[in-house]
C-alpha cells in the first residue's frame, strides 16, 4: 500500500507541474500580441528624440539591480528643486498620479482619492510599490514631476493585477508632493 500510495503522490506532483506550465505557457501564447505591442512601445520610447536632438526619455538603472530599466522625463526645471529632499526606501511619501497602459488607457489615478492628509495624494513608501516605482521615486526631489515608462518586468509582470493585463507597460505622470516621514540616513 505504501508503494501504491508513493507512486500516486509522485504521478499527481509530476501531474501539477506540467499543468502549472502549461498554465504559465497559456500565459505567455494568450498574451503574446499585447506583450510584444508592450515591448516594441518600451523600444520605441527609449530611442525618441526631441526636437533639440535630446532623448525624450533618461533611462534609469538602479545599482541594486543593474539589468532594471524604466524611462524617466522630468516635467518640471529640475534646477528649481535642487537641494530639497529625495526619498530614500523607507520614506514615507505623498504622490499625486495618473496610471495609463501603453495604449493611453487610464487605469487608476490619485485624482480619484480623498486622503486626510490632502486630497488627490496617494501615501506610500518607495519600497511597498512596483520596481518601477521604486526607480523613480528614489531619483525625485519634492516637487519633481516626471513621466515615467515601466516595462512589465518591474510591475506587475506575467499575472497583471486587476484591469491590468498580464505584460503591461506602464505609464505613469507622477508628481513627489512631499516627504512627511523621511528616513534618516544610519
């Protein structure tokens, strides 16, 4: 009986993983139009030129983590925010956003909220975000606002989250309003 019992367990674990690939592989051909569409938009954005001969977008790689990319373009004089406070991973910070997919659609917004601390500010803390996040706000000052492209690896992925499917580049226009509780450096 211990030997039946054995072989069965072994069938049914066999069993799983090849559903769980196949699951995954699902994932992967189901996806496949989006995610490509997702992937050229990322290529495409890293490579625009402004009128002045300028990148439209800096690209940011975190030291952690030197095959992370995400595309940044600062929306404001970054010369006015010289010297005020960036975030540091355990910060707690006030962001006002609107999310879009590649495509423009949006999919979530601060503009929506209504917080106790400010209206239309959204409060979290640079390491309880996506990567991508993370990325951008570790590079901001208060009162940076920046459009930020995130590539699916450094958000949600090959299982998306809620409206957003599986492979999705992000687009984020994201304003640092504040640091109410910094971090201080050990």
């Amino acid at each position: 009986m211990t030997k039946i019992f054995k072989s069965v367990l072994l069938v049914c674990a066999v069993s799983m993983s090849f559903i769980s690939c196949d699951k995954d592989d699902n994932v992967w051909d189901d996806y496949k139009t989006w995610r490509i569409a997702n992937e050229e938009f990322f290529d495409e954005q890293r490579f625009l030129i402004e009128p002045d001969g300028r990148n439209k977008y800096e690209t940011l790689t975190p030291s952690w983590n030197t095959s992370a990319h995400i595309l940044i373009r600062y929306l404001n004089d970054r010369s006015k925010t010289v010297g005020n406070l960036s975030p540091m991973l355990t910060s707690t910070v006030d962001v006002k956003y609107i999310g879009r997919l590649y495509n423009g659609v949006p999919f979530d917004s601060s503009y929506r909220m209504t917080a106790s601390y400010g209206d239309s500010l959204f409060r979290t803390k640079p390491s309880d975000v996506i990567q991508g996040w993370t990325i951008a706000l570790l590079n901001m000052r208060v009162g940076d606002s920046a459009e930020i492209v995130i590539p699916y690896n450094l958000a949600y992925g090959s299982s998306g989250s809620g409206v957003i499917k599986p492979y999705s580049t992000l687009v984020f226009n994201v304003k640092l309003a504040d640091i109410p509780f910094y971090e201080v450096r050990p």
